[in-house]
C-alpha cells in the first residue's frame, strides 16, 4: 500500500496511486501535478547518516578524516526543513557547491528503545525517498555537519509516497538513482550501505527513544554533482517512489 | 505485530507537556541549541581553534538539535545511562519564538520572541566539537524546560544554578559572544524559525557535572524554578 498526503482544492488529503496519477481519499482521480503534495506522513525527529555508503566515503575522502570503521555517522534536523514532492528548493546566491543526496527514508512506526538487530525491522512502519541537501559553501569543523550546511529551509525533500513496510520485504534490496535534469548523474545499491537499516535502528535504539513518525535518512551513494537555479532533481528508488525537485534561485523566495 | 502505522502516519510532532499562559501557548517540539556562544567556553579552547580539526574558529553559530525524546519539564528524573559517569549540566535561556521569523534583521529580531524560559541541557560531556556524536546530546529526557514563559530581557538576566541546594553557577545571559537577537538573524537566515520553537542561548563555560542521585534546581527573576534530578 502506497500514500500520500496532498493538498487539493482547499483541503488536505490522503491519496492513493490512480491510473491518472492518484485518487483523494473523496474519489476524485488527478493528475499528480494539480495537487501540492507534502511529506507523506507525519514527521518527528529526522535523523541522518553521513557517509553510509562504502562508495560515498571513498568520494568524499580527501575531505573527511572517518573510515567507515567508525561509529555511525549521525547527525538530526529539523522540521523546518521539510518539503514535499515537486517542490521548489532555494539555491543560495553565494553558493559554488550545493548538491541532492538520494536516500531511502525509513519511518519508525513502533517505539524502540534498545532493539537488537535482529528485531529491529518489527519497528519500521515503512519507506519514502528522501532528497537530502547540502550546501557545502557553509561547512565548518564545529559539529559537523552543521546545520547552515544540512539543515536549510527546503533541504530535507520527501515523498511522494509512504509505502507500507509489509511491501518491502527487503530494504537492503533497493536500486537508487538520481537524474539531473533527465540525465543520470547518481545510482548505487542499498546492499552497498556500510550500516544496514536494522543496524541503525540497533545503534540510535541503543542511546534513545525512536518514536513513531522518527525517520532515518539512510545516506547517499557516490555520484552528488552540484545542481543550479531552474534545474530539475529526481530522485528514485525502485519499488518507493520518483520525487522530483527543482531548484529556485534568491529572487523566487523574494530575497 | 509491533508496527503501528496508523500512529507513524497520522501522530503529531508529540509536544512536550508544557504549556504556557499565553501565545504560542505550547512548545512545537523543535529546540535549538547553540554550543560555544559562551566568550569563556571558545577561550578555553585557545589555539586549537586554529588547529586541525578545527582549522579556523567559528563562523555562522554553532548549533545542535534536542530530539523530542529529550524534552522534559520541570521535577524530571534524568535516568544516568549505564555507559555515562555524569552529565554537564548545561544552564540556559531558551528563546520561546512567537511569530515566524524568516530572514530577520537583528533590530526587529526579539519582535519574533514570545518570551522566555528556562532551560537546563544535560549533555554527556565531550571534549571536541568537531564532530560530536548524538549520543552526547540525544539521551531520553535530557532537555528540561520550564515552568514559566515570561518577557524578561535574555540580555540581562542572571540564571542561578544550584546541586543539591549549594550555589553551583551564575550564568550572565547578557555575556554571550551573539545576543538573543543576533543569534535569531544569523539563525533565521538559514533556517526559518517558527512559533513554539525554542532557541537555546547558549551553554556555559565550566558547567558543572551531576551523578546519580543529585538534585539540581535553576532559578532566575520572573522564570521560577526549572528543579530535577539524575537517576
């Protein structure tokens, strides 16, 4: 079972796929562009990996003094962060080097608190697609990463759809791409995940409560090339779902 | 079956059960804390700052999010995990926001300030900032808050921290490297700030650390008293 949640014609809605895009929990069929669809559930604590993938810790070496040895690399964010599918993500004026990270998303949907591995995956409610930016202009060596780099207004794209844990028998299973503008520029493998999903769940369980609603942002695979005002980011994770960003430039958010 | 989706789906952001007697009423969930705004806390590290890993000091502030696992109020009972000797106790204003503040100057900024509270951060002490892991900040009820939302001027406030009824700490709010309504602009640049959500002024220099058994208790003029205790 797949969900969203979109707002239509003056009310927010539940909605399921439809042959025409989705159907409203009322009936109505529509195309998904006449609708503004939002994060697919409701969000607690977001909490993030860095450098989950064996690959994205090799690209990014030069720049980082971890090995994939070490503790999971977990950072949170906020709220504010969060955008819906076709959204519009701001570009700072004086950014270089600001990049999409295509995640699979894992929402908790029973408390844990120190799950072991083997049980962990009793607690997932079920997966989205996380589009999860940075600016890496701002980055500074004081509690990385910090949050003018990770945690901006819009970086923390979700949806379209919430599937159902029971129709992902296997989260390390998954193929995931991102496409810049229709070309390719990013894929990897969740089997390549340094620390699988039932691990995170193991670790964060270990020190703190995991509510429902709580998202794990999985990490991103190699391959996050910068992106420009007016480009249009997709993220894809097969069997999840297409979310599809754009980048907006100073002047649409009126600054 | 243990997975309850409809509660994943359809459960609000769960606020903590502190309430106020005017708007915004009650906290969003969402609190913002800020680490060496303290003159004193950047002193003590000294030439590190320019050193690997650190290479420069501070730029932008420097922040970190309290889960909403963390949030408590007053009379808490802090649960010492058993791989933690002791927390710092970190005393601090917290900044309740009253109106969005999106990209503000700092002249309008305490506009977007409902209010203030007290707020006491346990942390499990750790000495590099680099990249501290969340297990230091994200512990299960480790973020007091409360009684009171009063409009005291975060600038000139004296917080009293005692441990077990002796004086432990007197933190001037007002001796922050950013004032509240610096932190706000440089802040909300980046980050819109919405009503509810709590922006912590920042933790001090030499905060002292708390075991298993002792009390603690925070008091400021117009604020009440923030009491709790390590388990």
């Amino acid at each position: 079972m797949k969900t969203a949640r979109v707002a239509y014609a003056g009310a927010l809605h539940e909605a399921v796929p439809h042959a025409r895009g989705l159907q409203l929990d009322d009936g109505r069929a529509l195309a998904e562009e006449e609708v503004v669809w939002l994060p697919p559930f409701d969000v607690g604590t977001i909490i993030a990996l860095g450098l989950n993938y064996a690959d994205h810790v090799k690209e990014l070496s030069r720049e980082l003094t971890v090995t994939a040895k070490d503790e999971p690399l977990v950072f949170l964010k906020g709220p504010g962060s969060l955008l819906g599918h076709r959204g519009v993500t701001r570009r700072p004026r004086d950014a270089t080097f600001m990049h999409y990270e295509c995640e699979l998303a894992v929402v908790i949907g029973a408390p844990a608190k120190g799950v072991v591995r083997a049980d962990a995956l009793r607690h997932v409610a079920g997966y989205t697609v996380c589009n999860d930016y940075a600016v890496r202009d701002y980055l500074e060596n004081w509690y990385r990463p910090n949050l003018r780099v990770k945690n901006r207004d819009g970086g923390t794209v979700l949806g379209p759809w919430f599937v159902d844990a029971a129709d992902v028998p296997d989260p390390q299973a998954l193929a995931l791409r991102t496409f810049v503008n229709g070309q390719r520029t990013q894929q990897g493998h969740t089997s390549n995940m340094v620390n699988d999903v039932a691990s995170l769940i193991e670790y964060l369980s270990s020190f703190m409560t995991l509510n429902p609603g709580d998202v794990i942002l999985t990490g991103t695979p190699d391959g996050v090339v910068n992106v420009n005002p007016g480009d249009e980011v997709v993220c894809e994770i097969d069997g999840i779902g297409r979310l599809v960003n754009t980048l907006g430039d100073d002047s649409v958010f009126g600054r | 079956m243990l997975v309850n989706k409809a509660a994943a789906q359809h459960l609000a952001m769960a606020a903590p059960e502190i309430h106020f007697e005017r708007a915004p009423w009650r906290l969003s969930g969402q609190v913002i804390g800020v680490a060496l705004n303290d003159p004193a806390a950047l002193a003590a590290l000294g030439g590190a700052v320019h050193a690997p890993p650190y290479k420069a000091p501070p730029q932008a502030p420097v922040l970190y999010i309290k889960p909403r696992n963390t949030l408590a109020g007053i009379g808490a009972r802090v649960v010492l995990p058993a791989d933690v000797a002791e927390f710092e106790l970190g005393a601090t204003l917290g900044l309740v926001i009253g109106r969005t503040a999106c990209a503000v100057p700092a002249a309008q900024a305490l506009a977007h300030v409902a209010g203030c509270t007290l707020v006491l951060d346990l942390s499990v002490p750790h000495d590099s900032f680099y990249r501290p892991s969340v297990r230091f900040k994200a512990r299960d009820g480790s973020c007091l808050i409360g009684p009171l939302m009063a409009a005291v001027d975060p600038d000139t406030t004296t917080l009293l921290l005692s441990v077990d009824g002796e004086p432990a700490q007197a933190v001037a709010a007002g001796r922050m490297l950013r004032s509240a309504a610096r932190l706000i602009a440089d802040v909300s640049e980046f980050m819109t700030l919405r009503p509810g959500d709590l922006l912590l002024l920042g933790l001090p220099a030499s905060a002292p650390r708390v075991h298993a058994g002792q009390r603690f208790a925070l008091t400021a003029a117009g604020l009440g008293t923030l009491e709790g205790c390590v388990a």
